[in-house]
C-alpha cells in the first residue's frame, strides 16, 4: 500500500506520516503547487499511489489574501481530483473539509447532516470544494472530513490553544483573551492523523465524516490545566476586541459516524495534549 499525501510539511501532515510509518504503509509525498494545473497534472502522472490524504490548505481564517481560499482549497482540489480521475481511476480520496463549513449558527454536538452555513472566506471555500468534489464521485472514491479545532506540538501560536500554552511556557503575567465561558471540542493532532489514516484504509468509509472528539472543553479549563501542569498562575484580561457578542456557549462534533467506522480509533484527553505541548516547548528553550 501506498498513499500520496499532500501537506505533507504541513503541521498535521508530518503527524500522518508518523502514523502510516506506525502501520508499515510508505507516504508519498506530493508537493506541488496546486494553483498551477499543469504541475498538479505533472506530479499526480509522475507518483505511483493507490490512495490519497489530501490535507493541503490555505488555512489561517484571518488572512487578508482572501483570494488564496479558492485558487487553493477549491480550485486546486479540483486540479488535483481532476487528475486523479484519469490516472488513477478508483482511488480512495480521503479530502479534508473544516467543520467551519456548519457556521456560527450550529450548536451542541454537531452531526454531519446539520445545515451548513459558513460565515468566512476559508469556510466557503471549504464547502464550495465539498459540493465540487461530489462531481468526482463516478471515478474516484471521495471520503470528505470536517475536522473540528485541534491542536499540537508545531502549531502556529497564532491559534488559540497554541498561544495559551505559549504564555505559560514563557512564564508570562498576563494574557489577553475572549469569551472564557464557551465550550468548544478540541483535539489532539495525533489522533487526527490516525483519524485520516484510518479512514483511507478502512473497509467502507462513509462519504462526509466529522473528525473530533465528541466532548468539549472551556478556555476558562483549559487556562485551569495549564495552571496545574505548569505551576505557573497567569492573570487573565477579557480584551473586548477579542469577543464575539454573539458567541455560541457550546461547540462541538458529534462523533458517532468516525467510531462507527473506526472502533479501535479512541482520542487524546486534553489534559495530555496541553502537557505534551507545554513540555516540548520548555525543553526546546533549555
């Protein structure tokens, strides 16, 4: 078995690799810059693969080069499924989507047949290149995810977690955040990427999953963990640029449909993810 990934040096994607190396199966690497057809057509030709884990993204929701979203998450999967069809006729796809896609009016525990109502650039893009893919559906065999928030050693700080975890790394007095109240379910990019493996193996997919863990958490707890495994207290600001008056209280993915079809598949706590994130980056400063 071999499996073609693209985001390959992404930050989820170094974790994909890791766990097909766990299960004996090689990644094959597929660089290429999906905005350009030709080289997409070129390296898709020149690559022998039987799946693929199409991960490559514009991702950051708060990039201002808005126009990137679509020659990237939309029309590039498209180049890309394009491609796949002709060369590789029957290929498992397994694409990645964003649970962005169900928009800030979804609530609770989200299922996959929940409307979908996206209320940014990157969350558009993402669901115009759902609805695109569905168009591939008579050549290849295209497996969509809607990921919810995870997070991990390697993320930017310009993401939440990530930047929490790197206030108390520092040992910073303060911090400047949103809402402390509102639930959200965030999971560990490890299991993740056994999520994406699983799916490109698995015996019969379903065609639109979430990845998530079924569970969430507030920033007001996660605040408390970091407090615990750092021993280290931080004074916390509510800065009103960074509230949503709008906010939903709770966030989170209905998980049903991925532990229907991977049993074995079982996520990080949290707890564990914020201590992995805070000792790698103290022992990368010492």
């Amino acid at each position: 078995m071999r499996i073609a990934l693209t985001g390959a040096n992404g930050f989820t994607g170094r974790f994909v690799i890791e766990a097909l190396a766990a299960r004996g199966i090689e990644a094959i690497p597929l660089s290429v810059d999906l905005t350009n057809k030709d080289a997409v057509e070129a390296a898709v030709a020149d690559t022998a693969f039987d799946r693929l884990i199409h991960l490559a993204a514009r991702a950051f929701v708060n990039a201002a080069d808005w126009e990137a979203f679509y020659t990237v998450n939309q029309l590039g999967t498209f180049y890309l499924l394009d491609v796949v069809a002709r060369v590789r006729p029957g290929a498992r796809c397994v694409v990645s989507s964003s649970a962005q896609v169900y928009g800030p009016g979804a609530e609770g525990l989200i299922a996959e047949d929940a409307d979908t109502n996206p209320a940014n650039h990157y969350a558009v893009s993402k669901l115009a290149m759902e609805q695109g893919a569905r168009l591939w559906r008579n050549q290849l065999e295209v497996v969509v995810t809607r990921p919810f928030n995870y997070t991990g050693v390697g993320q930017g700080v310009e993401y939440l977690v990530s930047k929490i975890v790197d206030h108390f790394r520092r040992g910073a007095d303060t911090i400047e955040l949103g809402n402390l109240f509102v639930q959200r379910d965030f999971g560990d990019v490890r299991s993740v990427a056994d999520a994406y493996v699983g799916l490109a193996l698995a015996e019969a997919p379903p065609a639109l999953v979430n990845i998530c863990t079924g569970t969430v958490q507030s920033i007001g707890m996660i605040i408390d963990m970091l407090t615990a495994i750092s021993g280290h207290s931080i004074d916390v600001r509510i800065n009103p640029a960074f509230v949503r008056a709008n906010d939903v209280a709770i966030l989170g993915g209905d998980a049903s449909r991925l532990r229907a079809t991977l049993p074995d598949w079982q996520p990080r706590e949290l707890q564990e993810t914020l201590a992995w994130m805070y000792e790698a980056g103290t022992a990368s400063d010492s």
